[in-house]
C-alpha cells in the first residue's frame, strides 16, 4: 500500500509557510498516484507563491483543514467551495477552523483539537500548541515527535502539583519520590526516545508558537520571563531580576561566551546531556544548568541562546525561600571554574556594591529599572486613567532599587559563609 498523500500535506503547509527551508522528498509518494489528495503538491505550491483565488475542494476535502490554516496565516483571501462533507467528518471541521481562528486573534492558547486529528495537524503544522495529540495517533502516530523531535521532560518535587493542560508537545512528567532533582531528570531522559529534550519545570508554561526548527546545536537556550499576578512586592523583584539576567546573557551568548542557562527551560541534545552526566556535581542539591553549560563549554559543544520564543513561569516564592534560594547560588559560586561565569559573578558583585556605596550610581540603576518595567508602567496608565497608579508604581521601583542591593549582598556573604552546609 502507497503511503498517504494526505499525510504528506501538512509538510507542504510547513513548506508554504516558510517554516521548512530546505527541499521536501516523499519515498513512495508520485504524481501519478490514484489518491486525490495529490493535488496537495500543486495546491501548496500555489500558496506559497500567493496565486490561489479560488479552489473547489469537493474531490479533496481531508485537505482543507492544512489549506485554510495555511491561507490564514499568510493572509490569503482564498475562496474555498465544496467543503459540505467537512461538518460531518471527526468534528464540524468548518466550525473548529473559525472557532480556532477566532482564538488565535484573541490570544486564547491553547487552540481546540476537539479530537478531530486532522484539525490538531493543521494547527500543530503551523506551529501552534493545541490541546489534545492523542488524537493524531489515529492517522500519523509518529506526526509530534517528528514535527518536533522533541520530548518536554518536567522533573516534580515531592508536593509539587503536577502540571495541567497540554501544549502539543509530547510531556513526560517524572517524579523525583525522594531521589532529588538530579536522578528524576537521569531517569526521565533515560526514557526520552527523541534526539532532543525540552527541560521545563512544572511552573513554566512554553511559548504559545512552539519553535518551528531548532537550530543545530548541543545546548539551546530560552529566554525565561516571570509572570507577576499578583503584583506584589517580591514578584516585581524576581521580574526584575530576570529582566536584567536574561538582557546581559543574551548579549553574552551572541557573542559566543554564553554565561547562564534558564534551567527551568532549555533544551538540550538527549545524547550529550546523558554524556555530560558524570561531569555534573552531584554533592550540590542544585545548579544543573550552569554546570551542564561550564561541561558542553569544556567539552566544545555547540550552544545556542534563542532571544525569541520566549516561556513564561509562574513562581509565588515566599521573601524566605526567595532568600535560601539566592544563599544557595553563592555557595555554589566557588565551584564554578569557567571564566565566563565568573566574570559575570564579578559584574553583579561590583554592582551592587557600586549601588551601596555610591548614592549617583543608585540613581542611575533606578533609572535602570524604571526602564525595565516601563511596559508595565505603560500598561497601567492605559487600563487606569488615575495618576496615581503611575505614582505608586514608580514609589514601588524606587524602594525596589534601593532595598535590593543591600539584599543581594546580604545574600552573597551569607551564601559564601555558609556553603560548606548547603
């Protein structure tokens, strides 16, 4: 039996779209074939070029799903007939496209498979995450790990909740059942099947528009941005923690010197990471990521920093855990041994003791982080019309600057005095 064209169809959407660079080849597929859906291969080509006006699609309906997306993401006013049978197919097929339309114009992710495979392949196809895969399993089994090559391995802490929903990404949650953070992702990626593996912790949601070809590289490194629901005092100081980390380790990165994994979301190559394992310190309860960045950088392996795609985490930590967590990076401090990191330590420690002894310098690192949370600032005074939201959010950056100097040098000597006993 000749594979399937209509299969074959959701590669010409990723073509079309720009999102596949190099030439397709179909083993076993040809233009001579008995199977309607060979038309795909005119039809896409037609798309790509922006030469399709009409098309009538009574002899080929399975490829309507792939054609609407693709026309909609390219914003083609096509005029597509023949589409009846579509209602009474797995879904409304016509409602489920309008309805995820619909969404993706309103930001709404993840968008509806409603069990109908075809459906989820065309969204997943143009790199949208939707909320159930499963279905897909009917037609094209292998269709996600192919897509993405891809397992997202999420390690769980004793009490942590587990995570919910799903991203179009094939999930793999493992608990850590005493053993520590370190051994659950060991046996997690032991288990992985595919050539890369997404780090995620539970709190971390990944990009809306997953990455449509990850770069060739050992290591590849996400921006991670901090949500702050609640607007509380702690929250705003992690986001602007984030802010600046993340805006001088992308600039490292492109310079080639990477300096700073976002352990909470990486992705890294299954068989490297395996390799690197003896090369970790496992008598650290934490810091995997940048000691697997100081391994792959000792060993000469490829390492990449994204500055899109960018996750989002959700983190609620208390000012005591937000403290033990930082006293424990110190500690870790003097085990590093790649001159990148360190210098980058260096940077932060002259910093903030610039911020605390230096009342100019104080000033202008306000300015700084005013700057930082400017689009909130902006944000604000849209949704609230009131000056004195504006005023109190500036109060809120002012007594951030100041107190957080002096609270990351508390942490650093603390961390320094007490790293033998973490």
């Amino acid at each position: 039996m000749e594979p399937d064209w209509s299969a074959a169809a959701f590669w010409l959407e990723r073509k079309a779209l720009g999102l596949i660079k190099e030439e397709l080849e179909f083993p076993g597929l040809s233009d001579d074939s008995l199977q309607g859906d060979k038309v795909a291969l005119d039809i896409f080509r037609r798309i790509e070029q922006r030469q399709l006006r009409t098309l009538d699609c009574s002899a080929f309906p399975d490829l309507v799903p792939a054609i609407a997306v693709a026309c909609h993401q390219l914003h083609l006013d096509v005029q597509l007939t023949g589409t009846e049978s579509l209602r009474i197919k797995e879904s409304d097929r016509l409602q489920a496209l309008e309805e995820n339309f619909r969404r993706i114009e309103k930001g709404q992710f993840p968008l509806l498979s409603y069990g109908d495979h075809r459906i989820a392949m065309a969204f997943l196809a143009a790199g949208y995450a939707v909320d159930d895969t499963e279905c897909i399993r009917k037609s094209y089994p292998q269709f996600v790990e192919q897509l993405l090559d891809i397992v997202r391995i999420i390690p769980l802490r004793q009490g942590s909740p587990a995570p919910t929903g799903r991203d179009g990404l094939t999930t793999l949650v493992v608990p850590d059942r005493g053993k520590g953070k370190k051994q659950a992702l060991y046996d997690g990626i032991s288990l992985a099947y595919t050539r890369y593996v997404w780090l995620n912790d539970a709190d971390v949601t990944p990009p809306k528009i997953l990455p449509p070809r990850l770069p060739e590289a050992d290591l590849i490194i996400l921006p991670l941005r901090m949500t702050s629901p609640n607007g509380t005092l702690i929250e705003q100081l992690q986001q602007i923690e984030y802010a600046a980390i993340q805006e001088v380790t992308i600039r490292y990165a492109r310079r080639g010197r990477p300096v700073l994994c976002a352990g909470a979301n990486m992705i890294v190559n299954r068989k490297e990471w395996l390799a690197s394992w003896p090369h970790l310190h496992h008598n650290i309860p934490s810091g995997d990521d940048m000691f697997l960045l100081e391994s792959f950088k000792h060993r000469g392996r490829r390492i990449v920093a994204l500055d899109h795609f960018e996750a989002t985490c959700t983190a609620l930590p208390t000012l005591r855990e937000l403290i033990r967590q930082r006293m424990r990076w110190a500690g870790k401090a003097p085990h590093f041994r790649d001159r990148d990191i360190r210098m980058l330590g260096s940077l932060v420690l002259l910093s903030n003791l610039l911020a605390v002894a230096c009342p100019p310098w104080l000033i202008g690192k306000w300015i700084v982080d005013t700057m930082l949370l400017r689009d909130r600032l902006r944000r604000s005074v849209r949704e609230d019309k009131n000056k004195q939201v504006l005023r109190w959010l500036w109060m809120k950056t002012l007594l951030l600057t100041i107190v957080y100097p002096w609270y990351a040098l508390f942490c650093l000597i603390a961390g320094m005095v007490r790293s033998g006993k973490w």
